[in-house]
C-alpha cells in the first residue's frame, strides 16, 4: 500500500472515530432530556426549582468554555477527546446519583462544563481532519450528534415506558457510551498543517486584531443560530398546544419535524458547502430560517407553524459547523481557543434564548417573541459575507498528538505543504 492509501485509510478511520465522539456526546444529553420528568418526580422538585437546575448545565459550559480551548490548545485535540469522551459518561451517572436540587445543581454544572470540554475538543479534531481531506466535513459530523439526540431520546423514552428509574438508565448510557468512546479514540490521529510558506499573490498575514474581530462575528452568527435552536426546543409545543389549541401529540411534531430537518440539513450540509461555497450556503441558510419561520408564524395554523419549525431546522443546520469551519482555519495554532470563543457565545443563546423568548412573550405574546429568532437568522444572512476572510491552510500528512507520521508526501501523492 502506498504512503498516500495509508494516509487516506487513516483519515477515514479518524473521521469516524470524531464521529463516534459527536455521538456520544449527543446521546448523553438526550438520554438525560428525556428523564427529566422522572427526575423532578423523585427529587420532588417544582417547575422553578427544576427550571433552575436547568439553568446550571448550560451555565457550567458558558463558564468553562474558553478555558476548554485553552486546554485544548496546551495538550492536543486528541489526549482532550479521548479523556473528555470518557468523563462525559460517567458525568451522566452522577446525575441519576443526586438525591436533592444542590447536588443535582452541582452535579449539573459538572456535566456542563466537561461537555464543553469535549465539544471544543471534538470540533477541533474534526476541523483538523476537515483541512485534511481538503473538502467540508464538519458539517456532516455535527449531523452524528443530532442523529445521536433521537437515540438518546429513544433510549430515555424506551427506559421511562419500562418504569425503569433514571439511575440504571443512566449507568446502562454510560457504559455503552463509554465502550464507544474507548474503541473510536485509539483511532483518532490529525494530520500536522505544514508552515505557511509565501507564495506570490497571497494574502498579507492576518493579525490578531483582525482574527479577533472575525471570531467576535463569527461568534454572533452562531449566538443567533443557537438562539433559534433553543427557541424551538422550548417554546415550539407550547406554542402549537397554547396559542394555536392542538393537542399535546401534535404539539411534539413541531420539534420533532425541526429535529429531523436539522439532522438532514447536516448530513448534505458539506456537499453544499462544496458546490457553493460557504458564504452561499450561510446566506441562504439564513433565508430559509428566517423566512420559513416567520411566514409560518404569520399564516398562524398549525400545519404552517409546524413547516415553519422543519424549515428553521433546516436552515440552522450547517450556521454553527461553518462557523467552527473558518475559525479553525483562521489561525490553526490556536483552533481551539478559538472554537472555544465561538462555541461560548453560542451557549448564551442556547441559555439565555429561551428565557429572552419568554420575556418578550409576557410583554408582546409568543408569537411575536418568537419572530425574534427569525429576525436574527435574516442577521446571519447579511453577516455572511464574513465567511470569505477565511485563509486557506494546506496541511501535509504528518500527525499530531502521538500519531505516526504516514510519509513525507501530502495527499494524492503532493510534497507535505505543496499548495493544491
């Protein structure tokens, strides 16, 4: 076998292997989602109270975030993931552990803060391998964690149905979460980028305020995405049971149809971004969020809202993986500080979003507050155009991390560092 099969069988392997991870972490959280009711019921919890433990997951992320990237940065994507994918697990076992709200606060916050780790940590081995192949991949990872949250929820939901408590649910997640992560991690293996080297025509350096200023942006593209996906997880059933009068049943197929669309919207997402590019497909991701949500907010029946939520979903989908895309590329040396800028801001839509719908609700009704998302997804559309300022890397086929160098040649057989 040649030096560059070797090296595209490694890349395949790894990219698999992030994917497992992706998988892991989506079926963790929705494992836990879909308990919560047990949850309350035990622990005896009212609405406020269960609200507010809600509240510490997210807030552990938010405030560990940057400090993700850094570690991420200072020890390897790779020995991050492997470490994170097991401890993101065993977080989930000491939720069903808690036995009153502190301990589930703290044990809340835990969960929070080490799925942050292992976020960061997978979206910068994934936008490693990304510049590896030399064509969009991460949009299609992001896909495995979606895909990933309806299996959480139907394990969950098959566990509560057997009246099985959240404990044993949780251990049984883990464990078989764990071994997945523990199999796919001895996998993981990055290709090295290769110096940047001068070439006539390139584009002057960019410098660190300049990097800095598309991070900040970029990061508000993904605080509107991620604002709009928590507004749909939160407030698409009341709004179809409440303001519109249909029953709990099909209240649920609002979120259910977004879900299905998001995890769709991201298995094509990086075919897409091939044929358009990424400002296109930003742009365009925009409109149809905005504009499908909002036309079926304002036709206000049921089937439109419901069309409203699949096509917010769809147009959310590919927003936050190309937005971890350009900053990655924008200075590899520090792709998980900056993932991890990106990935913080995008948890305060995540966190505040829900709570900001609701504000606006008391005041001007749901259906008006739920415009909001839609405005901001029209937003992303017109920012787009920061997607251009990326500056490509060429990696060669070296690895990080540990990993065994697979030759001296890039892929297809290029010298490392050639430019394509």
């Amino acid at each position: 076998m040649t030096a560059p099969s070797r090296a595209d069988g490694q890349l395949r392997r790894a990219r698999v292997a992030v994917l497992a991870h992706f998988f892991v972490l989506g079926a963790a959280t929705a494992t836990w989602a879909a308990r919560l009711p047990a949850i309350k019921s035990e622990l005896h919890l009212t609405d406020g109270s269960l609200g507010l433990a809600l509240f510490a997951a997210p807030a552990g992320g938010v405030v560990t975030l940057a400090l993700s990237g850094r570690i991420t940065d200072r020890f390897g994507a790779v020995r991050v993931l492997r470490v994170a994918g097991l401890l993101v697990p065993a977080a989930l076992v000491c939720l069903g552990l808690a036995r009153n709200l502190p301990v589930l606060m703290v044990a809340l916050v835990c969960f929070g803060a080490l799925s942050g780790l292992l976020d960061v940590a997978m979206n910068t081995c994934g936008a490693r391998l990304e510049a590896g192949y030399g064509r969009p991949i991460l949009t299609s990872l992001h896909a495995g964690y979606s895909i990933a949250g309806l299996a959480g929820a139907g394990i969950g939901g098959a566990f509560a149905a057997l009246g099985i408590s959240p404990l044993p649910t949780f251990a049984t997640a883990a464990g078989l979460l764990a071994v997945l992560a523990v199999v796919s991690g001895r996998f993981v293996v990055l290709p090295d980028f290769a110096p940047h080297v001068g070439q006539p025509g390139d584009s002057p350096r960019r410098t660190a305020r300049n990097i800095s200023l598309v991070i900040a942006v970029l990061g508000l593209l993904a605080l509107c995405g991620q604002l709009g996906e928590g507004a749909a997880g939160d407030w698409s059933a009341v709004y179809l049971h409440v303001n519109l009068g249909t029953s709990q049943g099909l209240a649920a197929v609002g979120l259910a149809a977004f879900s299905i669309t998001m995890a769709a919207g991201r298995m094509v997402g990086d075919r897409l971004a091939v044929r358009f590019g990424p400002v296109l497909l930003v742009r365009c991701s925009g409109l149809v969020a905005g504009l499908g949500l909002a036309g079926g907010l304002l036709i206000d029946s049921p089937a439109a809202v419901i069309a409203g939520f699949a096509l917010l979903g769809a147009g959310l989908a590919a927003i936050f993986p190309q937005a971890v895309s350009v900053a990655a590329r924008l200075d590899p040396e520090r792709a998980g500080r900056n993932i991890g800028r990106i990935a913080s801001v995008s948890y305060l839509g995540l966190l505040g979003g829900p709570v900001l719908i609701g504000g606006i609700a008391s005041g001007v009704g749901l259906r008006n507050a739920l415009l909001v998302p839609a405005g901001l997804a029209l937003l992303v559309a017109v920012l787009a155009g920061i997607m251009s300022q990326e500056k490509r890397e060429v990696p060669d086929e070296g690895v990080r991390d540990g990993g065994e160098r697979p030759g001296g040649t890039g892929r297809r057989g290029r010298p490392a560092g050639a430019r394509p």
